[in-house]
C-alpha cells in the first residue's frame, strides 16, 4: 500500500473489517494524518475536508439500498405502523434530531417517528456509561415499545453495538420492518436487518471518532430516508412542505409563499386564502382556485390528503356552480 504521499484511495490503513476491506472500517488508523498534530491549521483542515469530501459519494453508492429502505418504511407508516430509530452515542443524537425536526416540518405526531436511545434520554446529552452494551435493555425497549406493523431503523456506524443489535434482532422477531444504518458492511447490525444502508466512509480522519465521516454519513442517509418516506406519504406538494404548521411569523410567511407558488395566485390572494384556511396550506390553495372549505377538505380526504390529483382533477364545485373561479367572471346569479 502506498505510504502517505500517495493517492486518497491508496491512504488508508487499519483493522479488517467483516468483508475483508480495510477501507470500510470506520475504527481503522487513516495513514494520511497520522501527522495530523504537525500541521498548519489550514492544512489540518484541508484533510479533513478532503474526507468529507468522500461521504456524499459514499452514501450515493448506497441509493438502491435506500430507495428500497424508503419504499418498505412508507408502506409500514401508510398502514398505521410507526418509525423507530435506536442507537447509542452519536448514532442515538443524530436520530433524535432527525425526528425532531419532523413535526414542525413535515406535521407529523410526535408519536409517528420516536427514538429509542441506549441509556435513555439522559444520554443525548451526557455519556451514560456501559449503556451500549446492554443488550438485554435494547430487547426490553422494543419489547415495551413497538409493534409488528412498525419499523425500526438501528444506527451504528461500528455495526456491532451490542444494544442497538440486539434491539433490531428483536425488532424484527416481532414482524416490524428493520432497517440498518452502518458504516461496515457485513457487519452484525448489517445481517441482522432486512434492509441494510452501509455507505463505505472508512478511516476517521481521528482514529475511531466516527462523529466525523461516519456521523455525517448518518445524517445524510436520514435526512434522505425520512424526507423520502414523507413524499411517499403526501406530505409534500411538487417540492413544497404543504404539511408544515406555521406556527410563528417566519413559518407564517413561508406559508403563505407555499399557498401563492402552488395556487399560482398573487401573494395577496395567497395570505387571504391561508388566513381563511386557518392556516392550512392545502386547503388554502384550493380556496385560492376557487373552492370552498367544506368542498376543499372533502376532496383532500377523498384524496387521502394527496394535493395533487386534487388539483389534476374536476373543476372546484363552486366554479362548476357559475361561482367565481381563478380568471373566470362570475356568472349572472353569482355573488
């Protein structure tokens, strides 16, 4: 193997991992910073740039086993099952941000996507030492916790940790749907899934702090994974979070913007329709087209809260009635 001088791909040393690939162990040493406390700060960052550089192409080559991922996730949640993330340390905070951010988003119950963290939640903010090791805990939690209709994503850069393991094989006794998240193919985590998302991010610029290349890996596959999972359910119109509750100014105005693009209406026939819909955006757009609300929220029931074919169908009832309609004049005995 060429020593430190030579090529990105060539700079890596370290534990083999289960494949036999040194370069898809996220604990190995990386040769090319082994004389990382050398370095001018600039040049320091410049390496760990250059391996940052590496994880959006490593999570790319694992798009087939994501899509599939977000398939199966989709179809679980369509028919009243939930989504679980469970990991420890890094993996476990990583997740807990990733489902926090979905009900200001997306609109989504708390309940739909939950967490479960080795530990507890002490642990998102304070190590909680011994507490990925317990396997018996990772068991009990799902055990306690989720269903044969749910899903279960366990996140482990490793592969192996133990809590997180064990909770997927459990997982996936119970007949819920199970994903992994890894950084080492072949890995136990990896066999134990279904479905198993293992971008190859090797070596950490610092030996074993997978926080680094590993973590952002994480972050970019849930962040794909859970946006992915909320197109498939509908909660997003062309690229628009229509599901989004707008619950301050910044977030009011977003709205509206959302009501104004997906209506093609003006930004103050936009604000009217949104302050009527009392704030939903879907119902908005088809008050700006020229629905009522009673009319609107049936047609989105009836479309499974899909905006869409809504829109790709019949003409609102009111305009069909002679009312007024978006660039139509109102008929003599309209109002």
């Amino acid at each position: 193997m060429p020593g430190m001088s030579g090529g990105a791909d060539a700079s890596r040393e370290g534990e083999i991992d289960p494949e036999g690939d040194p370069e898809s162990d996220p604990s190995g040493r990386l040769a090319a910073t082994l004389d990382l406390d050398l370095l001018r700060t600039a040049e320091l960052l410049r390496r760990i740039h250059d391996e940052d550089a590496r994880v959006a192409v490593a999570v790319a080559a694992e798009s087939g086993a994501l899509a599939a991922a977000v398939d199966a996730v989709a179809t679980r949640l369509a028919a009243g099952g939930r989504l679980f993330y469970v990991g420890a340390g890094t993996s476990a905070r990583i997740a807990a941000l990733d489902a926090a951010e979905l009900p200001p988003t997306y609109g989504t119950e708390p309940a739909l996507v939950q967490v479960i963290v080795a530990g507890g939640e002490r642990a998102l903010l304070h190590a909680v030492e011994g507490a990925e090791d317990d396997e018996e805990a990772g068991r009990c939690e799902v055990l306690e916790r989720v269903r044969a209709g749910d899903a279960v994503v366990g996140i482990a850069a490793s592969g192996t940790t133990p809590f997180t393991v064990a909770a997927v094989e459990e997982a996936r006794e119970l007949g819920a749907l199970t994903v992994a998240v890894t950084a080492r193919p072949g890995s136990p985590l990896a066999t134990a899934a279904e479905h198993a998302i293992a971008p190859r991010t090797g070596p950490e610029v610092v030996m074993g702090s997978t926080r680094m290349k590993a973590g952002t890996a994480q972050k970019l596959v849930l962040n794909a994974l859970s946006t992915a999972v909320m197109v498939r359910l509908g909660r997003v119109h062309s690229n628009l979070m229509v599901e989004m509750p707008a619950t301050n100014a910044k977030l009011r105005a977003r709205a509206a913007r959302m009501v104004e693009l997906a209506a093609e209406v003006p930004a103050a026939a936009a604000a009217a329709a949104l302050q009527a819909a009392q704030g939903d955006v879907k119902v908005a757009v088809l008050l700006a087209r020229g629905w009522d609300a009673a009319e609107a929220k049936a047609a989105l029931d009836a479309a499974g809260g899909r905006l869409r074919p809504v829109l790709a169908g019949e003409r609102p009832p009111t305009a069909a009635r002679g009312l007024a309609g978006p660039g139509s004049a109102p008929d003599e005995g309209g109002g």
